[in-house]
C-alpha cells in the first residue's frame, strides 16, 4: 500500500511539475512536445499492477523513450558542431536563418561562458528522463513476480495450513462476532468511498464553474469569450432546473477540455520569436484572440538568454495557469463520471445475474421482522398449547414471484429517503400490539370479576 500510495504521489505531483518546469523554463519545440505530454496525462489512469501494463505504463515508456531521444539529439549536435568545422561555418553567426531554426528546434550551440543558460536548456530533458524512470520502475514493482505455476504451488503449499486453521478456529459466538465485524468494516468502507466519490464529483462541477468564470474574465478576447458565455449559459440552465443528461455533461466537459487545451497550445506557440514576427503583438489578430508575448524577442549578443517580459498586469500571467486548471479538472471530472457508470454498469449486471428468471420463486413472509418477537407473544396469549403453532402456519403467506425482480431493489433504494415513515410505521405496529395486549389483560379482568360475583348465586 505505501508503495502505490508512494507511485500515486510521483505519477500527479512530481511529474506534472516536472513537465510543467520543462515547458516554462525553456520555449522550443522539444518543450512543445513535453506540453504534449502534459496534456495527454490527466487522461489516463495512475499507476496500478493493471494499468502499469496497459496504457499508463505505455505512456511512462513514450515519454522515457523522448527524454532519452532529446538527451542524444543533444549530444550529437555538440560533438558534431565541435568536431566537423562545415557544420558551425553553416550555422553561421548569431541570429542567422540555421540558427535561428535550430533553436526553435531546441538543439543549439551552447556557451560555456553562460553556465546557467546552458543548463536551462539540458536540464529540462535529464529531469524528465530521471522522473519517468522512477515512476515506471516503481510502477513495475507493483505487478506481483513469479509466473502462474509458482502461485499455483504457493496456493496449495498454503491449502492444508488454511484448513489446519479452520479446524483450529473456536466455533460459536466468537466466529460470529467476526464476521459480523468484517462486515460492519467492509460496509463503512463502501458508505465512506460513495460519499467521498459524490463529494468530489459536487467540488468538481463546482470548481470547473469557477474556473470557466475566471478564464472568461481574466483576459478579454475571442477565446476567452467561449468561456464567459458557457459560464453564462450553465448557470442559467441550473437556474431554469432544466435536466441535464449524462451523455451531453460529458460532451460538454470534453468540448471544454478539448477548447482549453487548443487555447493553451496557441498561447505557447506564440512565445516564439518566428510567431511573433508573423503576428506581431500589436497586431489585430493577436488583440483579438489575447495573444500576448510572455517572451522578448532574441538577442544577438547573447541569444541563449531568456528574456520576459514583465509589462503586462497580472491577469495576463494568471490566465494560462487558471487555463491549465480548468483543463485537469475536466479530465477528472470525466475519470471520476466514467468510474461511477461502470461501477453502476457492474452493479446492474450482478443484480440481473443474480436474479435470473427461475421457473416459480416461492416467498413465505410471516409477520415483519421488527415485531416478530411481540407477535409470537401475542399469539401464545391468544391460542394456548398447540394452537399456536397452527396459527403461526395459518398466517404464512404464500406469494409466486415472477420473472421481475426490480420493484425490491427500488424500495430498498428509497430506504434512506423515506426513514421517518418506516419509523412511524414501526412505531404504530408496536402501539397496536401493546393495544391489544392491554384490551385483552381488561377482558380477563372483567372475565374474572364476573366470576367471582356469580360464585355465591350459584
């Protein structure tokens, strides 16, 4: 359990900030990929000994294997820009048309004289290539070794001390209190993942309101007015209490995610210096969608330089990590929906399993189970002897029951909701009983005074 809570922790902290860093301290095209890479995460499942060998664990190799690509794409071009001269003469000075393209690229000359910008540029892919490894080699951990014919053996090397066990095991009351407390655990761990699992969905839907609000107010444009009129058209949805379908929530939280994650990919395109000379800052185009240059344009003199730039006000800097935000919360919010309809899907299955259609379903029900014990009381004092057992006989019901088996799971499910009603109901079963218990205590009386008071006429 610590292991996976410990790969849980790695997998959605570590390596989305790891990827996060990647994308911000450094603006090329490898850095592009690894946003990629963070946007394809909140997708998939953590990692687990199943999903380790499905895709989450495809994943973590992809993006090991891009690391790896990056780090070597790196190196070669260092030890052929040192060792082939043709290839720095092509490059040419700084600024030119090939340098400037590797460095949009991500694969350029580095100055030793400018340590810290050097290792900007390298350090994002040596991180990322450190992160996955421990996640997928601590995700692999988790998948059980040992082939099936070795489990086979453990499994019946451990049968005859299991059996050992149960023979040993005190029959009687101590056994019962067992089970019944296994079961009490196993029923509030159920009660507390349902409630958990609908407290998250309620902070999710509201969260993702929130969110959809602060991106369409944060920065004014043609993007983040998508946002402002979904905010607008929800909240007036629920205000009318018009339904809402499952299938159109998803197809509106997938609209959303698939919209916030074009509209981040714009937004970090943009940083580019050959962008930016397409559509300059102050054009039309980028004030009207709200692209805005987080990034100076390069320096000749020292080009390896990461210049920013700090004229705007703050919402502008705001508005990619709410952007972000929004985006993660929508994948959740999908994850989180689609685990509650296969849990439902699977419970619906067991149930129309478990209650196939047999030829006749033969029911007794005598009296409810909260009075039973009252009512073979009150029977005993009406019929003495063997009366009694014929009248309990005599009060069984016999009901055939068909092939439709839903009606008891819905009352069952209305249970909750309808408590107070049971309770008077119950309530006003024992009342009756005592009622006529003390109706009949009075008639034995009167009985016996009766009696008494013929006795001397006799």
């Amino acid at each position: 359990m610590e292991l996976r809570a410990l790969c849980g922790a790695l997998y959605w902290l570590l390596l989305p900030l790891s990827l996060l860093a990647a994308c911000v301290f450094r603006f090329n095209a490898l850095s592009l990929v690894y946003l990629l890479y963070l946007l394809l995460l909140p997708w998939f499942l953590g990692p687990t000994e199943h999903t380790i060998k499905g895709h989450t664990g495809r994943l973590l190799q992809a993006l090991l294997g891009t690391s790896i690509l990056f780090l070597t794409a790196h190196l070669v071009f260092q030890i052929c820009l040192y060792t082939v001269p043709d290839l720095g003469q092509l490059l040419g000075q700084n600024c030119s048309r090939w340098e400037t393209l590797a460095r949009h690229i991500g694969v350029t000359r580095l100055d030793l004289n400018d340590i810290p910008n050097s290792v900007r540029l390298v350090a994002p892919d040596l991180g990322i290539l450190l992160v996955s490894a421990i996640c997928l080699g601590l995700g692999r951990r988790l998948v059980p070794k040992g082939s099936a014919a070795a489990r086979v053996r453990r499994l019946e090397s451990l049968e005859p001390l299991e059996q050992e066990e149960d023979l040993e095991r005190p029959a009687g009351q101590g056994a019962a209190e067992e089970v019944g407390s296994a079961k009490r655990k196993g029923l509030l761990a159920a009660t507390l993942r349902v409630r958990a699992h609908w407290l998250l969905l309620a902070v999710g839907k509201c969260l993702v309101i929130l969110l959809l609000a602060l991106a369409g107010i944060a920065l004014p444009s043609a993007f983040s007015s998508i946002y402002y009129l979904l905010f607008v058209g929800i909240c007036t949805w629920w205000a009318c209490h018009f339904p809402i379908s499952h299938l159109g929530f998803n197809t509106l939280c997938v609209m959303v995610g698939v919209f916030a994650a074009g509209h981040l990919l714009c937004i970090y395109s943009y940083q580019a210096p050959f962008i930016q000379g397409l559509f300059p800052p102050a054009s039309i185009w980028a004030r009207v969608f709200g692209l805005k240059a987080f990034i100076l344009p390069l320096n000749c003199t020292n080009p390896n330089a990461l210049l920013l730039n700090t004229s705007h006000p703050w919402p502008v800097y705001v508005n990619p990590g709410v952007l972000l935000v929004l985006y993660f919360t929508v994948a959740s919010l999908l994850k989180l929906r689609k685990l509650d309809s296969s849990e439902r899907k699977d419970k619906a299955e067991a149930s129309a399993v478990a209650a196939e259609p047999q030829d006749e379903l033969v029911e007794l029900e005598s009296w409810p189970r909260e009075g039973d014990c009252l009512a073979e009381d009150t029977e005993r004092m009406l019929s003495p002897g063997t009366e009694a057992s014929a009248a309990d006989t005599e009060n069984c019901t016999v009901h055939v029951i068909g092939p439709a088996s839903k009606k008891p799971e819905r009352r069952r499910q209305r249970l909750p909701l309808h408590a107070l009603g049971h309770v008077i109901m119950n309530q006003s079963y024992v009342c009756a009983l005592i009622a006529m218990m003390v109706s009949l205590g009075q008639g034995s009386e009167r009985l016996g005074r009766g009696c008494t008071s013929s006795g001397p006429e006799l």
